[in-house]
C-alpha cells in the first residue's frame, strides 16, 4: 500500500495527530451549543441493529449525523450529506431522479430501473427501492444512520455495499413546532414547517411540509432560459397511538413531487468535424458551447422534463411481552416518473425526444421479535417479504436535423462519394426512408419482483464485557420481465454485410436472394465464394461497413421468447460472526466476518442483448454457425451479444474497530477488507446500459473519526477515509479487460474536518458558528467511453481506445461550508450560510456525446451558494 500524492500525505498526517483528539460530529452527532460536563452528553442512541443501543456499544461501523447537525450545516438532502460522511458519496447525474449512493467505493443502480442500489436505503424502517424514491427533502429528521459494509443479516434486500438509515421525529404528546424560511442566491425560496401535539391521552399527531426552489444556476443561450433550478414540495403526517406503555402503532403518510430542468451536460471535449456536421445540419453558427464546462452555458433545442411523484404510507406496531418485543411495519408506496431530455445536449435537433416513464409500486412487510433478557443470551428473529412491480418505457426518437447531419457523416466517411439521398437510391428505396423524422426506438418492459428472507440474530455473553455475536439471512428472490421494443429506424434495420455479399455475387451475376443459385455458385467456386465472404466483412472491400456507427439503434430480439425465459431466481445464505470486548467502560474492541448477497438485477434499456452462449453474432449469411437463437429462427439483423441480466453480487468483509468515549473525546478506527463477487457493473453506452458482473472487486480501508471539546462550546471534529480499491479479475467489462485496475470514481483518500464554536450571552441568547471542510484526493473519473468501442466485422470489440481517453478525465474536491447562527430566547433563531464557499468546480463524471463520436460530454458541479434563514421554534 502506497501513497505518493503528497498532499494525501499530509491529510492523513494532521487526521493521524488529531486522531488523540478528535472525531466527526457526523459520527457522534453531537450538539454543538451542548456543554460537555457528563459522560452522558455523548450518548447517541442508534437503532443500526433494529435495536435501541448506543454508538458506544454498536460493533458495527456506523456514521451517525443528528438532525441538528443537518440543520447547522444547512443539509438540503441525502447529496449534502456526504460533506459529513467521508464514506458516503453521492451523485446527481442525468436527471432529478437518477442518484447514486456509493458507500467505501461500492454502489451502483442510478438511472436503470431494473437495477436495485447495492446500497439499501432504508426511511423509518422501510425500504426504498430506487433512488427517485429517496431524493426529497425530508421533514423532522432526527438523525441519519450510515452502516458501512455489508448490512445483509439483518437488512437482507439488497444491502451488500451498506445501509442508509433515516429516522424521523416521533409525534409527541407535548405541543410544539417550528417554521423556516430561507432565501439565498439564484433565487433560492425555502420554507419549512412542522407542528406535532396530543390529540388525547394516547394518540398524538406530527404534520410537516416543504417547499424548495431555486432558479437554474446553469443558462441554456439557444433556448435563452435557465437550467439545473430546483421546484420541490411535499407533506408529510403521523399519528402515534399508544393505548398502553406496552403497545404503540405509528402511522405515516408522505407525498412528494419533484418538477425541475435538471441537468446540464456540458461539453468537455469537441470533435471539430462532428461540429462541422451539426453546423451544417442545423443551420446554426454555434451548434454547442466550447469546451468550458463551468461556463454553465449550454445549447439544446428544448428544455428537459422531470417529473417525480413519491408517495406512500406504512404501519409499525411495537407490542412489548414481558422480555419479548414484537415489531410489525407495514408498508406501500409508488413512484410515478416523467422524464425528457435534448440527449444530444446540442442545439441541432438530433435527438427530438428521449421520454421515459416509470411507474413503480412497492408492498413491503416485516415481523421481527426481539428479546431483552437478564442472562448471558439475547436473540432477535424476524422475517420480510418484498413485492415490486414496475413499467418501463422509453422512446428515443430522431429530430428534424438528424437527416442532415446522418448525411453529412455518410459523405465524410465515403470521401465524399456517398449521401443519404444516393445511399437510398443505390439500395433501390424510396426517398427519406432513412434518419426521418420521427424514427426511432420505443422501449416498454415490464418488470415484476418478489422476494422473501428470514433473519435472526444471537447474542452470547459468557462472561462479564465479551459477546459473541451470530447472524443470519436466508433470502429468495424471483423475478420477471417482459420487454416489447420496437425500431423504427429503417437504416439500423439494415444488415449492411449482407447487402455487400449481395452486391458481390450480383457482380458475379447471381441473386443472392436464391438459395439454390447462392449454393451452386458456392460448390462450384469455392475460393471465390470464400473471398467474397471475407471481403463482406472487410471495410476495405465493403464501404458500407465505414456507416456502422449510425446503426446505434438496430432491432431489439424481444423476450421472453423460445430461448430465453425472461425470468430469474436465486437464493442466499449470508451470515455474520462477530466478537466484541469492552476493554473498559470507555473503550470498545470488535473483529466481525461478514457476508452480504445482492439478487440479480435486469438490463431495462435498449441495450439488453442475448447472452454469448445463446446467439453466436454476424450475417446469417456469412455465419451461418448454429446457436439457439438461429435455431429458432429468432434472430434479427445486427444482433450483438452482450447480457439481459448481471448475476447476483456475492460480498463479504473482514473488519476490526475499537470505539473509545469519554466526557471530553471520542474517537472510532475502523480497519477493513471488503469484496464483492460478480459486482453488478452498469455502464452507459450512449443510448443505453451495458449490465455486466465484474469477477471480484476489492478494497482494502482505514476509517477514522474523532471528536473533542477542549472547553465550554467548542466542538472540534475530523474523519478520514482511505481506500485502496482494484478489480481482482474483470474480464468483460464494457470497455475491456480491467483485471488489476483501479475502479473509477474512488478516491484514494476522502476527509471531513472543522468544528463549531456557541457562545452564551448574558441573558441564555446564543452564538454559534460553524465550519467544515471536505477533501477528495484526485481520482480518474470514468471506467472508459462505450462511444469510442469500434465493433469489428466478427462482432469482437477495440475498447483500448476508450480506456486511454478516459484517464485523462480527473476530479478533486475542495469544499468549504460555512454558517453562523443567532438564537434569541424567544425561540427565534436567524442564520447565515454558504455551502462551497470557495466555489470549487469539478466534473463528476464524463460520457461520450450521443451520436458524437469523438465529442465528450459532462457533469459540472455546483457552484457556490449562500443565503440566510429565519426560524421561529415554539
């Protein structure tokens, strides 16, 4: 293990001299404005083992951030709140709804809806299956619990990377509240309120709301309006019945929308002569902006759509038995979602319409029962079942300008020879059947999910502070999927070796379209019947072979069909052994083997493609070899091979912490090993996903985070994260070979740090002031671009291309969060705040431009924001 990034080196050396002192407020949640006169102004209640605990106790690696630390950082949403946790990252990338979660470098699912996140997100107890599901902005949190590694045993659907646990504010029967309002650059308009009180003796109420707007900080100059705002509001309310101290039912209800121009992809590198096509396409002296990416200037031809509905309710009952507790939740939701997008991000009418719509509805259901029990000997037992259903569908259709440009390309790939016009005439098709208007591809799939697991739990403490722990997860998951897709795109359709065989034999004066002929001429001139199929599939001798790179949209094989069932199952022990030794009261050591399983996730994008053993690629004509697809008389022209599903993701860890807590300090180190097999990596290919399972993916990590209140009001706290990840083996990934390569997108290094300072004035009003830095070490940025793969004749793919582009795409992150808070005894509190403070601007993650071989798209950041907020509390 080497670190040779300099400035690397001297983060871990000033987290390694504050380590004696310091940890996170994220991972203690500490009131800062809290004097620290007690051991017990450091308790955090934790719920990470589907039990009441505290962090102290919790042998699990375990971030926790407290709704007041959330809202003196001015934490909007779950993207906010990796400033806070180094292990935590996550990203907004093609939409509003398309978020990714990555916890110690592993997570994946964003923006494929047949993929489940690796890492689970979990909203008072219950599960959140996608990420449109999880972005709003939640009301009356009470803290946020980030579980690191795999969370399986105990949360078995899909948590084989880890766990994001929300836990909101319970009604209570004493009447109270607060109201927010917020105002800040671009425009920015927040307003927050909650109220909660009894209703009786046993039944209490909570009602919140919210609403957050933001003009776009990014300018679209064709369309002279502005990108990337943000237009969020919901509603959220509970009811609390406790008819005994031994019984309690809560009951929630929340509905959410999301309408926003969200998001900018800005041009980072420009192919001159695609820019010359789009030029002459569309007529437009400036087709696209220069590559200046934090220009956050962009040209499309219409604005995007995105339109999320999140809404729900559930049911949790606690019934306490003498010793036993028996817990029941309950829940339903759906997610209903729009999006349209100028994929081609160019003011030239390309793509005309990339429309999706998602309809998702969840039924979820847990019985669990704990015991509480004097003796060495402690278990928890319970069971779930998962339910989803989802329709899928997408259509990618062509612009007024896409002809133009398809011919611009036609003539500069033939030296000129060749035009859309002419290739038309040529095959003997009427004119504008090719690139029309309209053309396209329209996806519909249907997807149905159900799954069941049983879990448990033993605890065994044989002698006074040591406990041994033992658990357990059997799961089963089935699903299946429908898919019907159709393309309209009459030059995708075209099998362009065969027609060069066809052409061929016509100079030779026979009809390809006669198969005695074809076999007569091929029996009585071998040789020549060989070279002309060799030369059917040489770009030297076939020139139509030069236009492959506009076919991008060829037939879909649909299923399930003859060959293939459409319909998976698998099934999964996964288990946990763990020791834990209270050296003191104060100081915790723990070992833990874990092991974590994720279920197979579907292709739900145009590019799902049969796999190698079903269908063997090229013409019928030139390869003729069998396979069950031609067998059954299923394929259609220029099939390719790739996946309709990636396997299961089998993971496991070997962890040691220690947790140490006193009045003043409190520090956690966490070292790990973590793995997992048959990852499910998910790779856009300019129009759709390439789904595949890598071999084996490792990381090995140091995780450090402390804390320290060297006097009155002053909390000081730093958290580090170091990774050192590789593919063990991944042979077949979208862009190549990787095995021995460096995952992208992790950073080697990940840090947090500041602290915060409340003074008290005479009279109780009070001061505060806080500040927090986050770090991430310079990191390539992309696996490769699908983009720039040349498929060859054989249907074997040139990926190396693509690999050495893409290292050159680097981030780093600087950011710098600032507030200062005055609270008036009369419960009004007014603040200020800036987040990115010393605007710090990076590109998240680069692709290659849609139909823009050579040109290269990305995310830009967010730029700096600042504002002010009034609350009152009552």
């Amino acid at each position: 293990m080497t670190i040779t990034d300099s400035r690397l080196k001297s983060i871990l050396l000033s987290g390694a001299a504050l380590g004696t002192l310091a940890m996170p407020a994220s991972a203690f949640a500490q009131d800062a404005a809290q004097d620290a006169e007690t051991a017990d102004s450091n308790v955090i209640i934790v719920t990470a083992s589907k039990r009441e605990t505290t962090l102290q106790e919790i042998p699990i690696a375990v971030s926790v951030t407290s709704g007041e630390d959330i809202e003196d950082a001015q934490v909007r949403d779950l993207i906010d709140l990796q400033t806070l946790v180094p292990s935590l990252r996550v990203s907004q990338l093609q939409s509003s709804a398309n978020t990714n979660f990555i916890i110690r470098g592993f997570g994946n699912g964003a923006n494929n809806p047949g993929i489940e996140p690796s890492v689970g997100v979990f909203i008072d107890g219950v599960y959140r299956s996608r990420s449109a599901a999880q972005i709003g902005d939640l009301p009356n949190i009470q803290r946020v619990e980030v579980l690191r590694g795999p969370q399986s045993t105990l949360f078995g659907k899909n948590a084989s990377a880890g766990i994001i646990s929300i836990v909101t504010d319970r009604p209570q029967f004493e009447f109270g509240g607060q109201v927010e309002a917020t105002y800040g650059n671009f425009n920015a308009r927040i307003l927050r309120g909650d109220i909660t009180g009894p209703i009786s003796d046993t039944l209490a109420f909570s009602l919140a709301g919210n609403i957050n707007k933001r003009d776009g900080y990014a300018r679209d100059l064709n369309l002279n309006q502005k990108f990337n705002n943000r237009d969020r509001w919901g509603v959220r309310g509970q009811l609390l019945w406790e008819p005994s101290a031994d019984l309690s039912f809560r009951v929630i209800g929340d509905y959410d929308k999301i309408n926003e121009n969200c998001c900018i992809a800005a041009n980072v590198r420009e192919n001159p002569g695609i820019t010359a096509a789009l030029r002459a396409a569309s007529g437009q002296a400036r087709p696209l902006e220069a590559a200046d990416p934090f220009s956050y200037a962009v040209r499309n031809n219409f604005p995007s759509t995105n339109v999320i509905e999140n809404y729900g309710g559930s049911l949790q009952g606690d019934w306490n038995v003498g010793a036993l507790t028996f817990t029941s939740i309950t829940a339903y939701r759906e997610v209903r979602s729009t999006t349209n997008q100028d994929s081609d991000f160019t003011s030239a009418d390309l793509i005309g319409q990339n429309a999706a719509n998602t309809s998702i509805d969840t039924f979820t259901q847990e019985l669990r029962v704990a015991s509480d029990f004097d003796g060495p000997l402690n278990f928890l037992l319970g069971g779930f079942y998962f339910n989803e259903n989802i329709d899928f569908t997408n259509s990618l259709l062509f612009g007024r300008d896409f002809r133009g440009y398809a011919s611009a390309l036609i003539g500069a790939g033939t030296g000129g020879q060749l035009s859309a016009p002419i290739l038309e005439g040529l095959l003997g098709v009427p004119q504008n059947t090719f690139f029309r208007q309209g053309q396209g591809i329209f996806d519909d799939f249907t997807y149905g999910n159900d799954a069941y697991s049983i879990f448990g739990q033993v605890d065994f403490k044989p002698i006074d502070r040591l406990t041994f722990t033992f658990g357990f997860n059997y799961t089963e998951d089935k699903k299946r999927v429908t898919s019907n897709v159709v393309s309209t795109d009459a030059f995708s359709n075209l099998d362009l070796v065969a027609i060069g065989f066809a052409q061929a034999l016509a100079g030779r004066g026979v009809d390809a379209r006669n198969p005695a002929a074809v076999g007569a001429f091929a029996q009585a001139n071998p040789a020549v019947f060989a070279a002309i199929q060799a030369g059917a599939q040489n770009p030297a001798t076939n020139g139509l072979l030069a236009l492959r790179g506009l076919q991008f949209l060829p037939p879909f094989l649909n299923y399930p069909n003859a060959v293939e069932s459409g319909r998976t199952k698998d099934d999964d022990f996964s288990y946990t052994i763990r020791a834990n030794y209270e050296i003191t009261d104060n100081v915790n050591i723990y070992a833990t083997y874990a092991t974590g399983f994720k279920a197979t996730s579907f292709n739900l994008s145009r590019d799902s493609r049969p796999f190698p053993t079903d269908f063997i690629p090229g013409s019928p004509v030139t390869n003729p070899a069998a396979s069950p697809i031609r067998n059954a008389g299923l394929a259609v022209p220029n099939l390719t091979t790739g996946s309709r599903f990636a396997g299961p993701e089998e993971s496991e860890v070997y962890e040691a912490g220690i947790k140490a807590q006193w009045p003043l300090v409190a520090f956690n180190l966490t070292v790990f090993k973590q793995s997992i097999r048959g990852f499910q990596s998910n790779v856009f290919t300019g129009t759709g996903f390439a789904l595949a399972n890598a071999g084996k993916q490792s990381t090995f990590g140091i995780e450090f985070d402390g804390t320290v209140r060297p006097t009155d009001g002053l909390n000081l706290f730093v958290a580090f994260t170091y990774l050192d990840p590789k593919y063990d083996s991944f042979l077949n990934s979208a862009v190549g070979d990787l095995t021995g390569a460096t995952p992208a997108g992790i950073p080697a290094l990940s840090a947090s740090m500041g602290g915060s300072y409340t003074y008290e004035f005479e009279g109780g009003t009070k001061f505060t002031v806080r500040g927090d830095y986050a770090y991430e070490s310079d990191v390539q940025i992309a696996e490769g671009l699908p983009g720039f793969i040349v498929t060859n004749p054989n249907g074997t793919r040139n990926f190396q291309p693509a690999l050495d582009i893409a290292r050159q795409f680097r981030r780093q992150t600087d950011l710098v969060n600032v507030s200062a808070t005055l609270e008036l005894t009369n419960g009004f509190e007014i603040s200020a705040w800036a987040r990115n403070l010393l605007d710090d601007r990076f590109i998240s993650t680069v692709f290659d431009s849609v139909a823009q071989a050579g040109s290269i798209s990305g995310y830009p950041s967010l730029p700096r924001t600042y504002g002010g907020s009034i609350r009152f509390k009552f």
